[in-house]
C-alpha cells in the first residue's frame, strides 16, 4: 500500500528459525490514544481532519480487498512531516484480512475474537470470520466518539461486558454527554455506529465516510482568525486544519504532565 497516510513497510520475512518479522518507517509523533490521554477531547475540526486521512488509508486498503481488523486509538499517530503538522499515520495491519481468499481458509480461527474489544463492530464479536469493510467503518466510528468525547463510546469491568454493549445498548449521544459539536458531524458518528452493518453509511466504500464528515463541518469550522463561518465546501480540510491548530502552543513531549498539546 503506497498512501501518503499508511505507514510504510521496507521489508518483511521469516528468519531462519521461523521468526516473522517486518522493518517499517520510524514515526515523529504521537497515537490518538496518547493525545487523548494527555489533552483529552479533541476539537471538532482537528477530528474532522484526522478521521479524513484515516479514511484515505483505509479505502486504498478495501480497495484492494484487505480490511485492518484493529482499527482504535492507539493504531493511528499524528505525526510531523516534511514541516506539516497532524499528519495522520495508519498503523499495525497485523491482524488485516484479505476478503478474496478460500471458505477453507475463511473458517480458519472463526470462533477467535479478534481485536480490540472497546473498538469492535458487533459482527465482529458475533461472527470473527465475516468481517469485511464495514468493520473498519464501525471502528472508526468509536474511534471518532473516543476524540470527541475523551472516553471510549461503551466501559465496562469486563471484556463480556463490553461486547455484550457493543451487542445491544445503543451509544450515548455526544450531545448528551454536554460535547458541544456540530448536530451533522454527531448524526455522521452514530450512523458509523450503526449495529447493522447494512446501514447506509457502513456500507463501503470507506472514502464515502470521509466524504460525508467533511460535508458535516461545512459552514461550522471558522476560518483562523475570523468568528464566522465559510460555506465553500472546497476549503473544509484547510478550515479544518484553522480549528486543530490554533489556540496555545502544544509541545511533541507526550510522556510528561497533562498540559496543552498539540503536534506541529
């Protein structure tokens, strides 16, 4: 996979006693999940940034038939690069699956639960061996509720718990939770929630989810330096880039004390 948000793998293989291994790029930067635990919710313009990029990534993987598996927080960096700020990093296709491949090998491991229980689409708990773009799509949407909100969109004690949520209870709403966000930019979250996985927006491809959360912020994200709002549809991610990166002076170190944060 070649796109400019998917990190780069040099080499793969097997060492002579059998080890796999895989050299990737080295990354300038910080995961979602770090950024969230130290700055907690994330400005609703930045996420709409962020969600687009990892959006790109993903429709070059389903395009091609592979589906991640393990979308949530801690695979996505925001990275610095070549003097850009918040540039987004899809990682850890570790547990990817090719759609394309034989029902012997499909039923392979089908009872094994595979993911990250906070961040897995219904009939990923219920049917591991099905899963397909629309997994992803529903995993972006937690990851979405996660940046927004500053908590995972389901807790619980246990692992059953949390599936068992995931399952049957429907998400609280972002509003709800006093998230002060655009009414279209909370509906495009939810419906990624959807646990029907034939709802409209989970249906593929991914890029069509990127597409619609950036119609969502139109006419809500100002441009820098301005108290109202532009209509021009075309400008969405720069408008989008003036909302994650104004306001005070963020530093790279996401290993100290909580304080404003910002990548650049």
């Amino acid at each position: 996979m070649t796109h400019l948000n998917t990190i780069t793998i040099f080499d793969y293989g097997r060492t002579e006693d059998g080890v796999f291994y895989y050299a990737m790029e080295l990354l300038n930067g910080a995961s979602l999940q770090r950024i969230v635990e130290v700055d907690g919710a994330q400005p609703a313009g930045r996420v709409v940034q962020i969600l687009a990029m990892a959006c790109g990534a993903l429709a070059e993987a389903h395009a091609i038939g592979l589906v991640h598996r393990d979308i949530k927080p801690a695979n996505i960096m925001l990275c610095t690069q070549g003097g850009e700020c918040d540039v987004v990093m899809v990682l850890d296709f570790g547990l990817v699956k090719e759609l394309e491949v034989d029902r012997e090998i499909k039923l392979t491991g089908v009872n094994a639960l595979i993911g990250t229980p906070q961040y897995m689409a219904p009939e990923a708990i219920l049917n591991p061996g099905s899963v397909d773009v629309r997994t992803d799509i529903y995993a972006l949407g937690t990851v979405a509720y996660y940046l927004l909100a500053g908590v995972d969109v389901f807790r619980g004690k246990s692992v059953v718990e949390v599936c068992g949520q995931h399952l049957h209870q429907k998400p609280e709403p972002l509003s709800a939770r006093g998230v002060a966000i655009p009414a279209e930019l909370e509906a495009v979250v939810l419906a990624c929630l959807e646990k029907d996985p034939t709802a409209a927006l989970r249906a593929p491809p991914s890029s069509g989810v990127g597409s619609t959360l950036a119609q969502s912020s139109c006419g809500t994200v100002p441009e820098r330096g301005t108290g109202g709002a532009s209509t021009n549809p075309t400008s969405t991610v720069t408008r989008c880039r003036a909302r994650a990166t104004s306001g005070p002076s963020r530093s790279m170190d996401y290993t100290g004390q909580q304080r404003n944060l910002r990548v650049d």
